[in-house]
C-alpha cells in the first residue's frame, strides 16, 4: 500500500471545524487506498501566544526552555487531530517527535533532523490506523525536546515522506499552489501546475515565501514529490517535483521582486587576491547576510566592489566597510537603499537564448532604467530603482506571459 | 545536601508574576542549601480550556488522546517556570514525565505510577541545577504519554520525594494548610500544624478535598514528610507526617459535614450468608461507589440494610436495588436525599474513651436527631437531616475545642 503525508499548516486546523475538516480529507485518502500519515502543525496563533507568554516571564528564554514551551502546540494538534478522525470512527493515533524518534541535533530553535524512526509508524500503518506526527519538533540523543524553526512543520513533512518512502507529501495551505508571481503585486498571476525543486528554491530565496526552504531542499535530495494545495477546496495545486524535460521547454517559471533591499558599494578597491575575501569575511563576523555580489575590474589593479544586503541590516554593514575602507584601499564608499530587485527564474533559461535580452528589452520599453545585473544559471535579477520596482515587476511578467497557463504561451 | 521536592499548584503558576514569584520561593530554598526539584500543574484553568477543546471535537475523546492533550498544560508551565529561573540567573532545567522515566500502567486518564528514574534528575542536582518536572504525567513502557488524574500533580511530587530521599516534599497552594473544619462552615476554624497520614486520609475521603488521597497514601508508604501552605505567604503550614505520640493526645483533629449523600434502605432483607454481598456486587457493576453501610438484625432471620453514596448515584443505585428487591426478600426500600453526615476524626480515638460519648451529646443538646452512626479505628460519623448538618458540624466542633490549637484544648 502506498504511504500518503498530508501537512496541515496552523490556519488549516486553527479551530475544531477546521480541524474536522482536516480529518476528513485525511480519512478520504485513507479510503482510497492510501496509508495516511498526517503532520500538523500549532493552532492558529497559538505558537505566537506561546512566544508572548515566555517573553512576559523572561525576555531572554533560554532556547532549550523555549523549545520545550513551543513543542506543546503542535502536541495539541495532533491529540485533537487523533481525536476528529476516531469520533469519524477511523483509529487514529498521535505521536510527539520523540516519540516517533525524529532525532534532531541539539541546536535548539532550528536543530536539524538526523533521522527518523519508521517501524512505530509502519506498526501503526499496518494495524489500519492513520498516524498523525507533530510537526516543528524531535528530540536530541540525550532526549531532550528540540524544534525545527519557523516553518518547520515543512521540513518535518517532508522528511517523514522521505522516510517512510511515501508516493507523494501533500502541504495544505492557505494559498491554492505556487504562483508565476505574487497575486497581490502581479494580479494577473497564474497557478503554477509543476514547478522543478531548482526553481522554486530560487523564487523562495527571493522571498515568494510559500515554502520553507529546507523542506525544499530535502525534497530534493530524497525525491519527495511534494503537492502544495489549499486546504480549503479540492482544486490541484503545484506539483514540486524533479525537472523533466517539458520544463525545458518554459523560460520563465515565475518572476519575483524584494523591496527591502539595500546595496552597498566600494569604488576603486585594490584589485589584489584576497580583498574580497577580506571584506565578505568580516561582513559574515558581524552576521549580515548577503544578497548578491557584484565585482567589475575598472581597470588593471582597481576593481569596483558591490553587495546587496537586508535594507535592516545596512547600518552594521555600512560600519563593517567603513572600519576597513582603509584595509582595501577603497577610495569611496555609496549606499543605496532606494532600490528593488526584479527577477525571473526558471529552468529553460539553461537550453534557451534571449532570456536576458527580452527581460533587458521589456524593460527599458518602460523606461526603467537597470543598477546592476546579477544570474545564476537558473536566475536573471535585475536592481531597479525603488519607484520603478512594481512596474519593472508587471513588465516583466507580462513579457514572459507569466498570466497565462505554460500551454497558452507563445 | 538534602533535597527538597516544592510542588505548586494551578493557581500558583496562573501567570507570569505568580510564575516569577513561584520560582522565587525555589531560588530561595536552593540559596538556603537545598537541591531543589519543582513539580508544577498546568496554569490556572489550562486544563479545563483543553478539555472543551477536545469535547468540541469530539465529545467523547479517546482516553490515549487525552493524555496527549492534557499533559501539554504542565510542560508549558515547567518551561515557563525554568525560564523565570533563568531570568534570576540559577541554572534551570525542566522535564517532562516521560524525560525522567516517571513510568506508569497504561490506564489513561488515571495511570497508576510504577517507577521513577532518578539518575538525569540526581545529575542535574550536582551540576547545580534547579530541576523542574511536569506533574500529573507519566510514560508507559511504549512510551505513550499517560496522566494520574485530577490532583496527579500531588502524587508526582510525592512519589519524586520518595524516589529522591527528600527531606520534605512542600505543597504550596492557596491554603494556608490544613484546617480543623472547612472555614467556610465553622469559621472558627483553625489551622493544624500537624496531622498524620492516616487522619488526613479520612477527612480527605470525607471530602475535606486539601490534598489528593493518593498522594497521602503514598507519602504514608515512603515516609515523606509532606508540608502543605500558602504559596502566598511565607507562613508555616500543616505537616503531614506518620503518627508521633503528642498526636494520641488530641481526641479529635478535625471534623467534617459531606451533603452530598444520600441513602437508601432496605427493609427486612433474608439474612442469609451472601445477600449483603449479592446488593454490593450488582451496585459495584453499576459503577456506584458505596460510602458507608450500616446492618442491624431485626430478627433470626431478617434484617434492616441501608447504605450511602453520592446523591448523583441515587437514580442509578434505586433502579439496581428495585430490581434485585425479590432476589433478598426485601419488604421494601426507603430513600433519603436530604441527609448530611457530620465525622470527627483522631487519632486520639484509639486510646481514648468518652468521643462518642461527647460528640452524642454535643448533638442531644442540640435537639438534632441521629439517623445512624458509622465508625472506623479513628473516625465517628453521624448521619443526620440535611437542614440540622450545618448545626450539627458547629456544635461538635464547638464540643471538641476545633476553635483553638491544640495546646490551648482542656
């Protein structure tokens, strides 16, 4: 019999309706034939609640403390979840992380899974029970409770489908699937029926945000088709899956844009080995995250140095570059936090020409003018100006017809 | 070092500042000198919220599911309560039931403990940690997660007392101990500063309601020396502890009144071998609990039964005895739901003469009619008209001087 997981995230069992509305799909699944292994994930705010209430007792929680405050809330979850499907008259079981051995390292608040103990639920499977895991949480080697991060209940989904060899892990959302572009910036946007693990990787690091990146990840490296859907009609979702060949075929998958972006730039650093190096070291020591780096040789010895970072995170960095201004032997530091980054990601563009001359064209038709171009093999992102931003966004999904099903396309 | 078990209560633990001062009292007592292990209930009404969810999803939730659900409460409060000590700068760690191996049957919603693993607590202890568990949880040897009942946290504390040789187990609650009679009907009452196990354990079935008699029992087996007080202030309370000789010389230590009984009698049942046994065996399948049971013959061969249980339990109990009438013979059935029965319990009993003797008199003078008398080793109970109960109760502790301590008692 093939294993089914199905993840309901909080909005998806916030109340006792919705949670018997989950129930149900997840008996419906079972009636067709499938072993059914459901994650779930806190009640609505209840994890939001939880964090307040810590803060209210200490405003600096010790981690491990607050891994252990977290854990309850998907804890309730699946008790209540268990109990929807036996007043359905379907046996229904629930297990914590460590119960069923999802053994994590001991970073507390964002420890990483190392394994998973899969006869306790083959057990269960094969006694006709649906087995409901919660998600977010495992449990180091000295039993100690430990939690996954934000979004964690993805990871825990997806690792488990990984696990038990499951046909495919089902996301219940709040969204229908995956869109060419954000709805609410692009409205013409369109549902995506597939989309590679490359691609949406790309668009998730680029803030389209409907799926934490490392459930992504593992997805891919354990095969996991992973089926993100509405939890609130039937409707197909987005299929993530492995890139077969009828992607190539698409330029563009989806088009995103990130507003809280900030740039920094060195003019005429020392062109020696080593001094960038030098400059991303000690951004990393202060832990800013960067973006995007940009380096063009000016001329023999002199090279300009840009990087993009969080626009919250400009003033450290700023700091960082002034203290070794002198180190690089950089003659002018500028700053710019008045810009947006558009880009286009997609798969085809690795066999296709003209990606970059359509986006560029598209673009300057509208008068946008370009900062800085950045790619990876899979990615174009173009800097904009900040008041250009939405309209460089609605171009662009226009020239690759990001409104309309892959089949409509020119 | 000696080691001191602090058990705190719901409402103890209702919010961040009780949390805070809670975990004040135990920084205390470790700066005092002791290893300190805390066992902490859910916060305020948790417990009861919990329940309406899972009758809101199912209303008659699997017992399993439960005890997963339910036992969500107290991890919450034992981080809570671990990070308040954190903010106080004392190392703190807190455990969950199944984290200490606090093993139990598999009887859900009522598990019975089995052991207690004591070594991760004992490490803690010597690295200097305050340790804090999560009352009313257990673990069975699958690991499920099991509860003790409602006043589980009681028998947690008491049964981590005993496992850890602790030199008192305190129980902070809004009390400030154990009183003479229920304040709240002979506000003369006064507080005990001591009592045994077995006198509390009477007027705890007689529904003096201070602590759970399981845990009683258990502090009786062990020898933990149980220090029941106020969370609220830093008074001594009533020790619990095995019989000491000062104890003998005290006729009564408290009385009680329970008005939430009735009776039923059956009149001129066959007295033959088996018959008694026949009535409590068929009532027992019904589930009722009998309190007391009084027999008088009334002839050779016939005599008058009668017996008490929850007045909850007089539907069911009259349709049990109804139908059974012809099996013993019996004449007919009476029935009273307006009773109360007033009890005095000591130890002093034992070796004393004259108890009865007083507490009859102390009723005569009153002009309140005794319907029946019951009796153990070291309780005298009197069943009389629920309007006389309040009466009644007043003018035997009157009689026994349950208005002053117990020095200041001719």
């Amino acid at each position: 019999m093939a294993v089914l997981v199905q993840k309901f995230g909080g909005t998806s069992v916030a109340d006792a309706q919705k949670i018997r509305r989950a129930a149900g799909r997840a008996l419906n699944a079972a009636k067709q034939g499938f072993q059914v292994v459901v994650v779930a994930s806190a009640r609505g705010h209840q994890t939001d609640h939880l964090i307040a209430d810590a803060l209210e007792v200490n405003p600096n929680p010790p981690k491990r403390e607050m891994d252990m405050l977290l854990s309850t809330g998907e804890q309730q979850t699946v008790s209540l979840f268990a109990m929807a499907l036996e007043g359905m008259g379907q046996k229904a079981i629930s297990f914590t992380g460590a119960q069923i051995q999802m053994m994590t390292d001991n970073s507390y608040t964002k420890a990483r899974i190392q394994s998973i103990g899969v006869d306790r639920i083959f057990n269960k499977l094969n006694e006709g029970y649906i087995v409901i895991v919660a998600g977010f949480q495992g449990v180091d080697e000295q039993g100690n409770i430990t939690t996954l991060g934000r979004g964690g209940s993805d990871t825990s989904a997806v690792a488990l489908a990984a696990a038990l060899k499951a046909q495919m892990c089902e996301i219940f959302t709040d969204v229908d699937g995956v869109y060419t572009s954000d709805p609410r910036k692009y409205p013409k946007a369109v549902k995506m029926d597939q989309i590679s693990y490359d691609e949406i990787l790309e668009l998730a690091s680029l803030g389209a945000g409907v799926m934490h990146s490392r459930s992504i990840e593992f997805g891919k490296k354990y095969n996991v088709i992973i089926h993100v859907r509405s939890s609130m009609n039937d409707s197909k979702g987005t299929i993530i899956t492995h890139e077969v060949p009828q992607m190539e075929g698409i330029l563009v998958s989806g088009a995103t844009i990130q507003k809280d972006l900030a740039k920094i730039g060195l003019v005429d650093v020392d062109n020696k080995p080593g001094n960038a190096a030098k400059v991303f070291a000690q951004l990393a020591e202060a832990k800013i995250v960067v973006n995007d780096i940009i380096q063009t040789e000016v001329s023999a010895d002199k090279a300009n140095l840009s990087f993009t970072c969080a626009k919250s995170d400009l003033g450290d960095a700023k700091k960082v570059i002034e203290k070794m201004q002198s180190q690089v032997n950089c003659k002018a530091i500028f700053v710019r936090d008045d810009i947006a980054e558009v880009s286009v990601v997609g798969v085809g563009m690795r066999s296709h020409y003209g990606v970059a001359t359509k986006l560029f064209k598209a673009l300057a038709d509208a008068k946008v003018n370009i900062d800085s171009i950045t790619t990876s093999e899979i990615r174009i992102s173009c800097i904009v100006d900040l008041k250009d931003g939405d309209k460089a966004l609605t171009v662009v999904c226009d020239a690759f017809e990001l409104d309309k099903p892959v089949d409509q396309r020119k």
